[in-house]
C-alpha cells in the first residue's frame, strides 16, 4: 500500500458511546497521524491496466476434454485443474476435507437460494458445530427450514461457536414464528415457489393518510429473512443460557421470542403480577400495520382496535420502560423488560426485539457519536423525506415512557429534517455485523471516493479504511466512526 495514503479520512462518525448517556457501549479514542498529505482531487487515479488479448484473437481449436466444479473458495482454499496434454484429460480437483454428510444433506433439503451460502458457512465452523445445526435443519418441520437454514447461513462465526451459544435456539426461533402467525390480525405468512426454490414473507394491510384506503404490503423476501427472522439485533449475543460474566446479558435461560411473549418464568416475571403489560395480550388487537402518516402518538394513549401494529407496539415498550437507566445497562431484551428503565439504546433494543417478536419488519440505526439511536420499519408505499428510493421510516419510542413517532419528519434530529443537530452520519446492520449505510436518509450527503493504491499505482483490494470523528461529547478529540474494505477497484465510496 503506498504510504502517502492518508492513514484517516476524517469525516464520518460511529460506533457506540458512553455509558451513563443515551447509549450503552464506550467509544474508541484514536490517534491520529498523517504520514503525508496529498491532493484529493479529482481522486487518486491507477494506471490503465495493459490491454489484454480478448477471446476472438486466439486461433479456433477442437474440445479435447472438459469439466468444472461448483464450490465456495474460503480465504486459503484452493481448487485445481488437472491437464494432462499426452492423454487429452482435464480434471477438476478438491483436494479439501469434504463437509460431513448431515451438513450435505441439509444443503440439499434447503432453499435452492441458501445452498452456497450455507455451504460456505458450514466450511468456516469446526465440523462439531456444523454437524449440531445441520441435525436442527434435518429435524425441523417443512414450514421451518428455509428460517433455520438462512439462520445458520447467515449468522456470524462467532455467534455460531459462542459457548452461550444453543443451536437449539435456531429451532425455538423459527418456532415461535410459526406458533404465534395466527394469532396476529395485522400479518398474513406468505409462501411461495415449490421443490427446491422456495421462500417465505409477510404481507400487512396499512392504511392511506386519508384514511380512504386499505392495501396490502408485501415486504421482499429479504427483507422478511433479515429483519423478521434473524435472531440478532445489534451487539447482544444471540443466546438463551447466561453464564457469570453475564451482567448486562441475562436471557433468564429463554431466547427474546419466547421471554417477551409469553412470559414464562414466574421468577423473571416482566410484567411484575400485572403492573406491566404483556406483549402478547396488546399485539392481538391491532388489525392494521399503520396508517401512513407523520404522527407523533402520545404516551397517554388508548390502546384499541383503531390502532395499528406499530402504534401499539410503541406504546408497549413506552410502558416497559417508564425510568431513567441505573449503573447496569443491559443489552439483551429479555434483561431489559425485566429492568424496567432506559434511554434510547434499551428503547431501542426491546423495540427491535418485541417487533420481530411480533412479525413486523425492524431494525436498529443509529448516529452513534451523536448520542443517539433509534428503529425504522420497512414500507416502501410512498417516498422518503430526503431519500426519495428509501423504503424505511423513521420509528421512535422516547425515552422514560415518552411518546411515540411514526416516520416524523424530524427523524434523526438533522438540521436538514428539521431537528437541532448536524448528523455526521448513520448506520444499522444486519445479522451477520454487515453495516448499511442511512446516512442519505437523515441528512444531505455528497460522495467522497477514496482509492487505495500500491506503489506502482494499481488498485488495492481489501484494504481497510478507516473513519473517524469528533462526537457531541468531546470536539476536540477523535473517535472511530466507521472501517470499510475497498472493492476489487481499490475504492470505498
């Protein structure tokens, strides 16, 4: 990597901050060098590769022999071919250890989509592990395999081979999923293809602004799989068996779907002989998503039947969470109702969590060296405040049983949306830690190239980028905002 490149790009903020504010993790202090500065526009170029002979320039020849092989090459594998010019033979070799059976045959009774990636996730556990969560996808019911199959093909490594970690909890996951579906008005479970190319998702009626019209939406297949399914929300361990070190962890031996709506265990009993509600008791009654709208619902509110999915949920963990947050600050959902207080980082855990719970499409973002975090909820019937194409809302629950907003107008507090603060930038992620950029949601953004070169002026893939920012606690100091990987070009845009 050439040296004169800038160690720091000094524009963007993430990661959480520090407890005893809204949020529940500490960030992380850098120092900074700059090795050389150099000129950044119009950006740095590579030379043009060499002009490479294309296909039609080589002389025509008889097929002697052919084969192929489909795989998944992880970081150090190798696959060969074999040619051999005196018999006329080609072959394809691998020479890698193959997966254990069961692991095949739960590739082949999965999704035709999930085979790969399932594949290349089986081939980065210890073949103890791979063969466990291969025995949950083989036991499991028809309806739940393509849940528990993309769990385990998109969970990270580490989640997957966390001691605390029960590959049961896969099967309890999709389970409930399935158990609860019809006792909600406001979703239908949504099947769709046959044989080996199969999927599910979720459908909601949601309501026009104007409250002339009902229709239907029909969340993508993705979208369903990411942030319906998936049994990680943001930096909790996806687990349901505590062990000592747990102080901000506690699940009370239940996974969240379980815990939030049923409230099985009378000693850990969340809703405190009827003091609080229980999720499932208020999820019942709403028959719609929402209605599409900029609504601010206050705390106050009645729960009833005109209420939507979203507005009863928000009131639910409003309720949950009426005080300010103590020494301890959990971070798994189950601890958190139980505790009974918070600032936006719990708000926003339980929100995901009880919403997921209750089959509505959430994730978790946030402007983290802003101090603050929040939800969105996936509806792509109408277009954003800034980001025309962006299909998520803005979902908020203030703090210490405040009010809940539906895709306010001010989301995210950015001057640009009308709020009091300067949004260096923001982010969610998904389940297996891959981070998604919504910075363009929530304030104007213009597009910064950085490209990684070696000393002969060629693209550098994989080199890792670092950004880094003041927060709204310490102007003067920087702290890690974001790190990024260059694509094949040398570039993060």
């Amino acid at each position: 990597m050439r040296k004169s490149f800038v160690a720091m790009i000094l524009l963007v903020a993430l990661t959480g901050v520090w407890a005893g504010n809204e949020l529940t993790l500490k960030p992380q202090k850098l120092d900074v060098s700059i090795v050389k500065p150099v000129g950044v526009y119009p950006y740095l170029r590579a030379k043009e590769p060499t002009a490479k002979r294309n296909a039609g320039q080589f002389p025509k020849a008889a097929t002697v022999d052919e084969d192929s092989i489909h795989t998944v090459l992880a970081p150090g594998d190798a696959v060969y071919i074999r040619v051999d010019t005196r018999a006329g033979d080609v072959e394809a070799i691998d020479l890698r250890d193959s997966l254990p059976e069961e692991c095949i045959n739960a590739i082949n009774i999965s999704p035709r989509w999930l085979k790969l990636d399932l594949y290349q996730s089986f081939r980065h556990l210890p073949e103890d592990r791979a063969q466990e969560l291969a025995d949950v996808i083989l036991g499991a019911p028809d309806e739940e395999i393509d849940e528990i199959a993309f769990c385990v093909a998109h969970m990270s490594p580490q989640s997957l081979t966390d001691d605390r970690f029960d590959p049961e909890l896969l099967r309890i996951n999709a389970d409930w999923i399935y158990r609860l579906a019809d006792s909600l008005q406001y979703v239908e479970l949504r099947e769709y293809g046959s044989g080996d190319d199969w999927y599910t998702t979720t459908a909601y009626p949601v309501v026009s602004a104007d409250l002339t019209d009902t229709s239907i939406l029909e969340i993508p297949r993705d979208i369903y799989y990411w942030f319906v399914v998936h049994p990680k929300l943001s930096d909790e361990a996806p687990k349901m068996r505590d062990d000592s070190h747990d102080t901000r962890e506690l699940t009370f031996g239940y996974f969240w779907r379980e815990f939030l709506w049923a409230n099985p265990d009378d000693h850990w009993d969340y809703t405190n002989d009827g003091e609080y509600p229980l999720l499932s008791d208020w999820m019942k009654i709403p028959k719609v998503l929402w209605i599409r709208d900029d609504t601010v619902l206050a705390a106050d509110r009645e729960v009833n039947e005109n209420c939507g999915a979203l507005d009863v949920l928000g009131h639910w963990v409003s309720t949950m969470l009426p005080s300010p947050p103590a020494a301890v600050r959990p971070i798994q959902p189950n601890q958190i109702a139980v505790a009974h207080y918070g600032n936006c980082g719990e708000v926003q855990d339980l929100l995901a969590a009880a919403g997921r719970t209750a089959l509505l499409p959430i994730n978790c973002v946030g402007t983290l060296l802003q101090d603050h975090v929040w939800n969105e909820f996936w509806d792509d019937g109408y277009p954003g405040p800034l980001w025309e194409e962006d299909p998520w809302r803005c979902y908020q629950v203030d703090r210490w049983g405040g009010a809940t907003s539906l895709e306010p107008s001010w989301g995210g507090y950015d001057f640009d949306r009308g709020g009091s603060k300067n949004v260096s930038n923001a982010l969610t992620w998904r389940g297996d830690g891959y981070m998604i950029d919504r910075t363009p949601a929530y304030t104007n953004v213009c597009t910064l190239i950085v490209e990684v070169l070696d000393v002969d002026g060629n693209p550098v893939p994989g080199a890792e980028v670092t950004f880094a920012s003041n927060s709204c606690y310490d102007t003067a100091g920087l702290y890690l905002a974001d790190i990024r990987a260059t694509g094949s070009d040398g570039r993060v845009v």
